[in-house]
C-alpha cells in the first residue's frame, strides 16, 4: 500500500530502486540478516538487492490493505536507515505482523519504535484491530522494540516460519 508518513525524525516512504547501495547496508548485513523472520541470507550485492526491491515493489499493489514494505529514511541528511513492513503472518493470513530492520550503525537510537509507532497508528486508523510482532527467543533488541511498543507477550509458537519465535500482540486502545 502507498504510504508517505512523516515522524519527528523520519520520513516512511515506499521503496525504489535507487534505494539498493543503502538497502544493501540493511539486508546484506550478517547481523540483521540472523534475527530476521521467515529466515534469510544476507544479500550479496547491488544487483540483487535491486532484484530484491524490484520484486517488493512489483508485489505492493497486489498486497492486501493495509499492508506494505517501506523505507526509513533519517530528515535530518535523507539517510536510508532501515525498512519496515506491514505484512499477514503464515500459515492462515488473517493476522498482521509488523517488521523492522535498521541498518547495525543506527542501532539504539530509537529509529524502529518511533517509525514503528507511526505505522501502527496509521495501521489502526485503516481498521485493523490488532498487530503482532515475532522474534526470535534471543533477540533483546526486537523484544524491547515491542515492549516500548506496548505490545504484550502472547507467548512463544512454532506456528509461524517454521521456527520457535516469541510472538507479541497490540490492540488498540
């Protein structure tokens, strides 16, 4: 889904192919690749983090509303800082898992709350009535990112990706 959404700090906004040298920070990244889910391997160069972009941007139309994949972008130099998406979690797609990914040198600066927090906003207001989060059991940094979200812990599934994750719920309010 198209989405153009400003926060104090950044900007959320649809991907485009020029964005693959800066998404290639993100999702070429041994780091970030390791706590992503469904499993991923790190992608190896521009061209295929083109392909990767070209295909997430193909599929965007034929998404169901309201979900989508977006980049964050940093105001302050226009810097690509990370991704988000909004997407219907396997096996039965009725529920909508919110993911981020921030390139490893932005990490701690509060970038995948604040931009996460303005996606579940705007999640809500299109009618959706509750948001998952999933993470692997060892990953502090997504499961605080869910709790400064104000998700509560639901428990832990093998249900999604085939992989034993922690699985966190928001409503809202």
């Amino acid at each position: 889904m198209s989405l153009e959404l400003p926060t104090e700090r950044l900007q959320i906004r649809e991907w485009e192919l020029d964005d693959a040298e800066a998404a290639l920070k993100i999702y070429g990244a041994a780091e970030v690749a390791h706590w992503l889910t469904p499993e991923w391997q790190p992608v190896n160069d521009v061209d295929a983090m083109r392909s990767v972009l070209h295909a997430w941007i193909e599929a965007g139309p034929n998404l169901i509303p309201p979900a989508g994949r977006w980049a964050i972008v940093r105001k302050e130099d226009g810097e690509l800082v990370g991704g988000l998406s909004l997407k219907l979690l396997p096996p039965y797609e009725e529920d909508f898992e919110l993911t981020w990914a921030l390139r490893p040198d932005v990490w701690g600066q509060g970038y995948a709350t604040e931009a996460s927090r303005a996606v579940i906003t705007w999640a809500f207001g299109q009618g959706i009535e509750e948001i998952f989060a999933v993470a692997r059991p060892n990953n502090e940094r997504a499961v605080g990112v869910a709790r400064r979200l104000g998700m509560e812990w639901v428990g832990e599934t093998e249900k999604y990706y085939d992989m034993r994750l922690q699985v966190f719920r928001l409503r809202p309010n």
